[in-house]
C-alpha cells in the first residue's frame, strides 16, 4: 500500500488505499472515511466464499480438499458466460456481474442443495438418494420455495445494508433479475449456471472424484434450457461425452488440458 502513490494518482484509488491500510493497523471504528469502510467490510465478508465448499459434491464422495469452492464456480460462470453469448444482444456487464453476485447470499445461508433434508451421511445411501431428483408434492416444494426465498432475500439484504445506496441498488437489482429471472439476462445466466454444475459434474466424475451417477444434472438441465445457443451447446456435450465417451479413459487427459 505504501507504493500505491507511484502506481496512480487516482484520488479514489489513493483514499480506498489508505482505508485499508487504517482498517487492518487502527480497526474498522477508526477508518475515517466510513463509505470505504464499509466497502472493505462488505469485501472480506464476500471473500469467504473462497473457503466455502460446494457440498453437493461431498454428499457424493468428494473429498473436501478436491471439491469446489463457492467463489471457484462464480468465477468459471462468469468466464463461460461471456464465452456463450455468441451474437446475442444482451448486456454483457450485467451478464458478467449478475454471474458473479448470484451466489453472494451463500455467505450467510451457506451452500443449500435439494438433497440437504435427506443426505444420510452414509455414502452408500447417500448414492442411491443422489442419482434421482428429489421430488415431492406441489405444497411441499411450494413451502420450500418460499422458506428458501425469505432466507436468501433476508441474505443478501444483510450483506449490502451498510453499502452505499448506489451500490446496494444495482447489487439488489441484478441478484432479484437472476433469481426470478425477470430479465433476457437473467434467463441466460440461470442457464449458463445449470450447465457449469454438468461440466464440474462430469469432471468429477470422470477422475472418480463424484461417486454417484450424473444423471440428475442432465435432467434439471435439460428441462430448463430453452436458448437456441445453450441447447446446442449442451447437445455437443452430450454427444462427447454422454453418448460417445462415456467410458473412454482418455476423458480425463482432455479434461485436464481444456483447464
């Protein structure tokens, strides 16, 4: 930090610079300018998710260690959906943002799958349980749609209530569009989102990380896709690797150089 003034001359950078530097040496109270202050909470609050593990896969038989992080899919996410907007006219910076703020109320929900009320812990059950959807009565999914909802807006209205009112607007703004998917962008990204848990599915379950079969992630997939460029891209997926190469052991190398 000590170097940042011969790096820009930045007046919004060089004050950002020396709020964190009176953040981590006086402590939060005694950062001067509080905007910034609450920026660099909001910011090492999100940086949790770095740790936090996607527990789908540990359900499954994947060792904590090899499995996922929160952040880890947000980021590749945001990557793959730039790469798949083809010659849509979409808003790319909300696409990109809306991919890396969707999972942000994790911080505080932590990572919920649909499995969550029946894993036994027992990974031989665990893997019965895990190969088929969850289903279950209409009134059933509509309360955990709802219980579910409330915590998560509960969420991320905790994560941004201290951040500027700009901010907190444009964060609410493209979390809620994702989530109920209000907008072309919000559709896309949801999409896009189904298709990055197939490709980590099939990575794991190639290299032997994820026991259980993956089927369920064709299904969900398959019955939320409507976007021409999505569905075409799944199909090609399908035809490497569900219907060709399934078995083929050299998966795993091609896996490992497309990192």
């Amino acid at each position: 930090l000590s170097q940042m003034g011969k790096i820009t001359d930045d007046k919004q950078i060089l004050s950002f610079a020396n709020s964190i530097k009176e953040y981590f040496i006086k402590g939060d109270k005694r950062v001067r300018n509080r905007k910034n202050a609450h920026i660099i909470k909001f910011i090492l609050e999100i940086g949790k998710l770095k740790k936090v593990k996607r527990v789908g896969w540990i359900y499954g038989g994947a060792k904590e260690k090899d499995t996922e992080s929160v952040a880890g899919h947000s980021f590749r996410l945001a990557i793959m959906t730039g790469c798949l907007i083809g010659r849509k006219r979409f808003d790319l910076e909300k696409l990109l943002k809306m991919a890396i703020i969707h999972d942000l109320v994790i911080v505080y929900t932590g990572d919920v799958t649909p499995f969550d009320d029946l894993i036994a812990h027992d990974l031989k059950k665990d893997k019965q349980i895990l190969e088929t959807w969850p289903t279950g009565s209409k009134k059933d999914k509509e309360k955990h749609t709802i219980e579910r909802r409330f915590k998560d807006r509960k969420a991320v209205a905790k994560l941004v209530e201290n951040l500027p009112i700009k901010m907190q607007d444009e964060i609410l703004s493209l979390w809620f569009e994702y989530e109920e998917g209000f907008s072309k962008e919000g559709r896309f990204v949801r999409q896009v989102d189904r298709i990055e848990k197939l490709l980590q599915a099939i990575e794991y379950k190639v290299k032997g990380i994820y026991k259980p079969n993956i089927d369920p992630y064709w299904v969900q997939l398959k019955i939320l896709l409507d976007e021409p460029v999505l569905v075409e891209f799944v199909e090609e997926i399908d035809k490497w690797f569900y219907k060709k190469n399934k078995s083929d052991p050299k998966l795993v190398d091609k896996l490992d150089s497309a990192k």
